[in-house]
C-alpha cells in the first residue's frame, strides 16, 4: 500500500471516530430535542407561570400545576444530603484519617457492593422497617418526606463515601506533616488542612450524591406517599416530579403527556445547574 | 476547649458516624441475605415463575435481565470505546472535546425516568418496537454509555506514552497502534468500566419497567419482552405477591453484584500483575 | 492486515446474523405463523386485571405450545390507549369507556367487586356511601366520630389512570373530588399491603383480592361477597374489559374464546370473580366463530 493510500485510510478512520464520538453527543441531543418539542408547546399553552407556580395537578381536568411536586423534589434533595453527606464524610474522614489500612481494605469492596444494590431494594427495606417506624413514633402515615430524606441519604452514602475517600487520600501526607510539625494535633490537620485540600473532591461527591437523590424514582414511590400537596411538615407525604413522570407515564396522553415532558424539561435544567455547580467549583479549586 | 478536648470529641464523632454509616447499610445486606437465602435453591434459578410469581423460581427473569444486559452492551461498548479513543487518540484538547465531554457529563446526569419516559415514547410506541429486548437495550446502553466512555478515557490516557512513540519510530500507522498497542493495554480499565456498567443495569428499574415491560415470559427474538430480576423483585414485593421469592431475588441480585465485583478485582489484579 | 480485517468482517457477519436471527419470531397481529416458529400476542392495562390474565395466560400457554401470550400492566387507561394506538393486541381495563374513548370493541371477561378495605384491628363493620364519600373527599379526616379512636385517617386511593379509581369515582364519589392529599399507590396489592400495616388505614381493592390481612367493610349495610354482586345486593362493581382495535381475529381471538369459555370463566370463579355470562348472558363473539370455522 502507497504512503498515500496509508493517509488516506488514517484520515477515514479518524471521521469514522468522530462520528463515533458524536454518538453519546447524538443520543443526548435526540432526548433534549424529544422532551423540549413534546414540553415546550404544553407550557406555551398552558402558560409558564401556571405551570410552575399552581399547585393544582388535575391533568385529566386539565389543571398542570407542578409546584408541589417541584417543591416536594427539593425538600427531598435537601433532605437527602442532610442525611447522607454528613454521616458519609464522618465515615469518609474516619476511614482516611483514623482507620488502619485494614480495616479500608475490607470496607472498600463491601462499599462498592452497597453502591450496586438496586434503588428498589432499599426503597421496599424502607417500607417494611422505616415506614413503621416513622408512623408509631412520630406520627403521620409513615410515607412521608422524612422517610424519603433518610433512604435516599442512606442510598447514597456508598457514592458519596467512596469519592470523599479517594479525595481524601489523594492528598499527599507532606500536607499533613506539615501540619504536624507546626504543632497540629490530628484534628486540627484533619479540618484545617486535609478536608479543605480535599474540597473539589468532597464537593464532587456531594454534588453526585444529589443527583442520584433527585433522579430516584421507584424507590421514592415506594416510601413517599405520592400525595399532591406541599409538605407542611416532613410527616406529610409528597410526590417528587420524578414520581409524577412514573405514576402518569402509562396512560397520559395528548396535552397531559406533553405536561411529563414539560416536567422533564424541569428535572433538566435542575440537573444541569447541579451539574454547573460542581464544575464551577472543582474548577475554582484547580487554578487556586 | 484545648486541642486535645476538642480531637477526642472529634473523634468521637468520627467514629460513631462512621459506626452509624456503615451499621445501616450492613444491616441492609444481612437483612437481604437472612431472608432470602433459605430460599435459594437450584429449582428457584432454573424454574419459571408461577401463580404470578407466588411459587416456581425466577428463570425467565435471569434470561431476561442477561439479554437486555448482552443487548445493551453490544451497543454502548463500540460506541463508548470509540469516543474514548476519538477523544484522546485523534484530537487534541479543544472546542470539539469539550463539546463532546460536556455532553457524556450531562447524558449521566439525566434522571434515569426520563430515560424511561424517552425510551417508552420513542421506542416501544412512536417507532414501534414494544415492549421488547430492543427498546429495553438501545435505553439502557444509552444510560451506560457515559460510564463506558468515562472509564475507557481514563484507562487509555493511562497507556503510557511510549507505547505510541515507539509505534511511531517502528513506521505504524495510528490505528496500527492504537488496535495493537494502546487497547490491548487499556483493556482491563476498560473491562471495569464495562462492568461497572452491568452493575448499574442490573439494578435498574425506572428504565426497564417501561421499556423491556413486565412479561413474565422468556424472551427468545429481540422484540419480545420479559422481565428483568430487578423489576420482578419491585413487583413482588409491592404487590405482597409473595415475600419469600422477593428476599430471595434481592438476595440473588445482591450476589450476581457480588460476583461481577469479585471478577473485576480478579481481572485488575491479574493484568496489573502481568504488565510488571 | 489481511488476517485482521477477515476477523472484523466475520465478527460482523456473525452479529449480523443473530440479529436477523433474533429479529424472526416479531409479533403479529394476525394469524399464527405456520413452521417452526411461534405467535405471541400482547396484553397490556389494568393492574387489577394483570394478575388473572396472567393466570388465564399461563394455562392457556401449556394448552397451546408455540403460543406467547404477554401480560404487561400500566393501568387501565394506559390499557385503553394501548389498544387505540396498537401496541398491545388487547388492552384490559377495569372501568367502563368514557363517551371519548369509545370506539373500541368491547369484550367483558368478568365482573369484579371493589371492597373497601381497614385493618383488622379497626372496629368498624360498616360504612355508609356518604360517609365514604366524606372521608375521600377530605371533609372527615379523623376515626374519633366513627369509631371513637382519635387519630387521623390515612386515606388511600390509586394513581389517576386506575380503573379501580375511576370506577370508585364513578360509584361513590360521584360528583366530588377524591382529596388531593389523599396517599397514592399504583397498584391493588400495595394498597392492600399498606392497610394491612397501618391501623389508622382506608383503602379500596378488587374484591378478588381481599384477603385475611385486610377487613372489608360493608357498604350500606351490605358486605361484600361474590354472592351479593351476583345477587345485584352489593352495587360496587365494575366489568373487566377486553379492547380491541378492531373485532378481533387469528390468535387474539382463540385466546379470548379461551377465556369466555366455561373452563376460562371457571379458573376466573375460582379466583373471586364473577363470570361475565352471568351478568350480560352468553357473549355469542366465540359462538359464531366456531361456526364459522366449520364452514372452512
């Protein structure tokens, strides 16, 4: 084969590459473009306003008002990483800093194990143990906004201590040494040196968590109670807008189906500022 | 409060977080592995479902969830790879990389109903597929994708450099070396994405209940459906079909996690060991 | 270079030929294929209906090798717009058609009655319908005027595109609305299983579902049994519907005619439901069928 024919062959394969590479570009692009011409032409004619600020879902009387669902979706979110960040960074910085390489050793794989339990599972643990609980002690159906709050933050405690475990042992021990030497005792290295050189990572993995509790879907219609009203207190029920896309999803048709969409459309732009967040923040650490 | 009050509390604090964390979700597995154990036996993995799953075993839903999961991959796999290689192989750092790594990060956030919703739209009604294997798949792999090309990114960047210098001197062309020399060598990194990948579609059910659908049938074309072992155990144990078999499935899928766990260590230790 | 592409084009070739291989046996609407291969029809709607066509469909599968039969749920209007849109072969639905959705062939298999459920540990036995209505729609939201008990009721009705729901509507709340901050749960097995769990509970079922971790209360004055529906005593019941596109025919309707048969309408006896014959007489859908298929 002539040295042109070779170039020629290297100057197909490369295209053939960057069609390839396209292809997650293109599956993403296909969704967007799906949910926001099925979505927008409903809150068009719906109006924005109503859309997002009614807290009437009444679809087949054609009521499309979200805001409970949008309201519920961010206690959750809240809730979650109230439950889940702090105890997963407790047991991150004590798996870093305190445990033997033991004792990391075991939990790290058992970790990696939790991490791939499916959602549904704890969802119906959460049922069968939590639920109970919740309604005999502290009143209310049971199914409510706690119960929610506390399996989506025990769902994600695996992510979010995996990843603050990698943050916190990527930092080297000359920082820690040197926190030594001035006199530091172990905690005071940990909080005032470790943790904060670890930020971007620890943010990351908070920022993941989130997005995992805010996507939940089965497991939340398992333990959330699924009722349309804003949550006065975190013993009512809700339903989260995911929730909503799959208790509707089966049978909605026509302006109803396009309000999912619209919902869709919603859970977009919170995903992607989630997203935007951890960037700007990883980002801002990496040019310090 | 001295420095030495305020390490033992911290400590204490520490320790008992940590207690905490880990107490719950251990619990979670005895609790799965208690209960669903006893029942777990040769006839449950080979025995259809019956009575709507009251009694038999779970066999169609095994067959089930191993062809979604072989559909899925032989779709994101090619594709993944591919942007991976494109992505550190053939271009430099620029606008078009950044376009593209923008996009794989917003496909992994996208909640996974969504994912659903687009699949259950597009694929079982608008283009007519139906509940099947096929729209299951294409949905699923859609989901992965994003892991697929995240680790198979980090496992060729990891190719050390040499490798592709000394192609070059040796007179190869780039996809000379990148199919002989640099995939070879990134193929365990890769390999655990792919089987980061098949944990995470094993346990899904948001996508596959509105895609693959709830047949309780063993699916044998591409187009029929089935039920995977993920949606088996949400609808027994929703509907209180029968508590026994839904332990049991949990415990089985707990296993096969356990399972694809271990063989990934194996395999990363084994090629780590063999490239020293 | 030669060696190397050979291997692509044949791994090619190979995953070529399963797909194709895989992609014989689609479903179809018509008759079953002859040769080799087999027939699958789908059956997709009410979470009520689910559990007995799965049961219908599991006998009917070992009578007829070569025959798939899927039952997939989804509720009953997604059952209706299943059917509408094609991609189930039969939809099932456990509510009457409204006026908009009508236009679809209509088949009853069965009647079931909707039994309003409590724990067993609650003391009342009896309801009246305005009562029921009351409590569904928010206006009575404590046991104290009922039984005594001080405690908030934790109502519990189904998603918006249950039959089930919509055929409660249409009995007992009539003109008012079920109370938005009622709990929801999507199935009747889940409904069941929270009342079961939680003393302070309501909810409404499929009859054929009760069972004794539940108490089914009696509707003005009557309790619920398969007798006093078919004894038209008990008035909370609803037809399970079989929809088709158009009349059915080919393996849809061998397997319809399975299930208004006396063995189908028996196995769904059996299971505490009441058989369609005995409400609206014989269907003569199978009858003329039969006949028919003498001629040829």
């Amino acid at each position: 084969m002539s040295a042109a024919d070779i170039k020629r062959k290297e100057k197909l394969i490369q295209r053939i590459f960057l069609v390839i590479a396209f292809s997650s570009l293109f599956s993403l692009f296909l969704i967007a473009l799906f949910i926001f011409v099925e979505g927008l032409p409903m809150i068009w004619k719906v109006g924005l306003k109503d859309f997002l600020l009614s807290t009437r879902w009444a679809p087949t009387k054609g009521h499309f008002g979200i805001f409970a669902m949008i309201v519920s979706s961010f206690w959750v979110t809240v809730g979650a990483l109230l439950f889940g960040g702090p105890l997963g960074l407790m047991c991150s910085i004590f798996l870093v800093e305190f445990a033997s390489s033991k004792v990391r050793a075991i939990i790290k794989p058992a970790l990696e194990l939790l991490a791939g339990i499916p959602s549904v599972v704890y969802g119906f643990l959460g049922v069968v143990y939590l639920v109970p609980l919740v309604r005999d002690y502290l009143g209310g159906p049971g199914l409510s906004l706690l119960t929610s709050c506390i399996i989506l933050g025990i769902m994600i405690l695996p992510t979010v201590i995996s990843i603050s475990v990698d943050s916190l042992a990527a930092v080297p021990d000359s920082y820690r040494e040197a926190a030594f030497s001035l006199g530091a005792t172990r905690w005071q290295a940990t909080h005032m040196v470790t943790i904060h050189a670890a930020k971007s990572g620890i943010i990351t993995a908070l920022v993941l968590g989130m997005g995992r509790a805010v996507g939940e879907t089965m497991a939340v219609i398992m333990i959330a109670g699924n009722a349309l009203k804003i949550p006065l207190s975190p013993l009512d029920p809700i339903r989260t807008l995911t929730s909503n896309i799959a208790l509707e999803m089966g049978y909605a048709s026509g302006l109803h189906r396009q309000a999912l969409f619209a919902t869709g459309i919603v859970l977009f732009f919170f995903v992607m500022a989630l997203n935007l967040i951890a960037t700007a923040f990883a980002r801002r650490k990496r040019v310090k | 409060m001295t420095p030495r009050r305020a390490e033992h509390i911290a400590l204490g604090l520490m320790v008992s977080g940590a207690f905490l964390a880990l107490a719950i979700l251990f619990f979670i597995i005895a609790v799965i592995m208690i209960k669903g154990l006893p029942h777990i036996s040769a006839r449950f993995l080979l025995d259809n479902p019956m009575d709507m799953g009251r009694a038999g075993g779970i066999f169609s839903t095994i067959v089930s969830t191993i062809y979604l999961l072989v559909v899925s991959l032989v779709i994101a796999i090619p594709l993944g790879v591919g942007t991976a290689i494109y992505l550190t192989e053939y271009t430099e750092e620029g606008k078009i990389t950044k376009i593209v790594r923008f996009g794989t990060e917003c496909l992994a956030g996208v909640p996974s109903i969504i994912l659903g919703l687009f699949g259950f739209i597009l694929f079982v009604i608008k283009l007519g597929f139906g509940w099947s294997v096929l729209s299951g798949g294409i949905s699923l792999a859609i989901m992965i994708l994003p892991v697929i090309i995240r680790t198979s990114e980090e496992a060729i960047k990891s190719v050390p450099q040499a490798f592709r210098d000394v192609n070059e001197v040796l007179g190869g062309s780039k996809w000379q070396g990148v199919t002989r020399l640099v995939l070879p060598n990134a193929a365990p990194g890769i390999l655990t994405g792919v089987i980061l990948s098949v944990g995470r579609g094993i346990g899904e059910t948001a996508v596959v209940i509105f895609t693959l659908g709830t047949s309780l049938r063993t699916p044998f074309s591409i187009f029929d459906s089935g039920r995977s072992m993920a949606v088996h155990f949400y609808i027994l144990a929703r509907e209180g079909i029968s508590m026994s078999n839904a332990y049991a499935t949990a415990a089985v899928l707990v296993f096969s996690i356990l399972i694809i766990n271990v063989i990934s260590y194996y395999l990363m230790h084994k090629f780590v060991e063999g490239r020293r | 270079m030669k060696k190397k592409r050979r291997n692509l084009v044949g791994i090619a070739c190979l995953l070529f030929f399963l797909l194709v291989g895989a992609g014989c046996g689609k479903k179809e609407n018509e008759g079953p294929k002859k040769k080799g291969s087999y027939a699958s029809i789908i059956i997709a709607g009410s979470t009520s209906v689910q559990p007995f066509a799965e049961k219908l469909a599991e006998i009917y599968m070992v009578k007829n090798p070569n025959t798939v039969v899927n039952v997939q749920g989804g509720g009953s209007t997604a059952g209706i717009r299943a059917a509408q849109s094609g991609i189930a072969n039969i939809g099932t639905s456990s509510r009457n058609l409204h006026p908009e959705e009508k236009g679809l062939f209509e088949i009853p298999i069965a009647f079931d009655g909707i039994a309003v459920i409590v724990n067993p540990k609650n003391s009342i036995d009896n309801l009246s319908t305005k009562t029921l209505r009351a409590i569904y729609a928010g206006k009575i939201l404590t046991w104290r005027e009922l039984t005594g008990v001080d405690h908030r009721i934790t109502t519990i009705t189904r998603e918006e595109g249950s039959g089930t729901r919509g055929a409660f509507e249409e009995l007992v709340m009539e003109k008012e609305e079920i109370d938005p901050g009622c709990i929801v749960q999507d199935s009747n097995g889940a409904v069941r299983e929270l009342v079961a769990t939680d003393p302070y509970a309501i909810g409404y079922i499929s009859l054929g579902l009760v069972n004794k971790q539940v108490k089914a209360v009696a509707l003005d004055g009557v309790a619920p049994s398969v007798e006093a529906v078919k004894e038209k005593r008990y008035r909370f019941f609803r037809p399970f519907l079989f929809l088709t596109k158009k009349k059915p025919t080919g393996l849809t309707l061998h397997f319809i005619c399975f299930v208004l048969s006396p063995e189908g309408q028996r196995i769904l006896a059996k299971e505490g439901l009441i058989p369609a014959s005995i409400i609206h007489g014989d269907s003569n859908l199978c009858r003329q069928r039969t006949s028919s298929e003498k001629r040829n």
